[in-house]
C-alpha cells in the first residue's frame, strides 16, 4: 500500500495517510513489485516536490520471492538517488533480503511485530536528514 506525498503539506496530515494504510496478506511477498511502483511512479520526477530527499521505506514481513529481482529494482531506485530502508517486521524476514532492499547494513531495521513500528521512528527520522 502507497499513497502520494504530493497531496500532502503538512506532517499531521501524513501521519494520518500513514496511519490509515492496511495491512494486506497474501499468499507470498512480492517485494520488488512494490519497490518498482515506487520508483518508476511515486518517485518520479512529476510525482516528487522539486529539491525534497526521495526517501524509501519498504516495510516487509517476509522474504522476496525473487531475491535477484528484488536487488535489481532496489539497485534501481538507488540509481534513482532514492535513500533507500528496510523494515523487517517478525520472525519471517531475511537480513539478506532486507541488505538487498537497503543497500547498507545501517539503513536495515527489524521489529518483532508492526506495533513496534513505532520504536524505530526517530532513528529512521534522523537518519534521512
């Protein structure tokens, strides 16, 4: 799930776009499916304000179904100089997954459920000034 952050100005209203995003389950994680919409359309260059850090936070409870196409897209959007970071929310995740999605160990985070999302946020804050 996305939305566009063209549509809002101020933080309180994207702290309610964040907060309104659901969950869906599915079968499998197609992560690079994700990774790819976000580069080639929310990022790109109508769809992003002029001169703002293009930040990526792909958040993922389980493993890629495609390890190498998941690095090619994620190299993709870094190509892109989109900052890219990984979430890793339970036990089902794969560090190697998570590097591949991240590009650097420091951008990679894990949590053991998605209401521990909340323990991350400054750190993710700080670190995409």
């Amino acid at each position: 799930n996305a939305f566009n952050l063209t549509k809002y100005s101020r933080k309180n209203d994207v702290i309610k776009a964040i907060s309104q995003l659901k969950h869906g389950e599915g079968i499998y994680t197609d992560t690079s499916v994700g990774i790819k919409h976000m580069d080639e359309v929310q990022m790109s260059n109508n769809a992003v304000r002029t001169g703002m850090v293009k930040v990526g936070l792909i958040i993922t409870d389980g493993k890629s179904q495609d390890f190498g196409k998941t690095k090619m897209v994620a190299d993709a959007a870094m190509d892109h100089k989109i900052l890219m970071f990984a979430v890793g929310v339970g036990n089902s995740v794969n560090d190697r997954d998570l590097l591949n999605i991240a590009g650097l160990p420091g951008r990679v985070f894990k949590v053991k459920s998605y209401n521990d999302l909340t323990l991350i946020t400054k750190s993710l804050a700080c670190m995409s000034k």
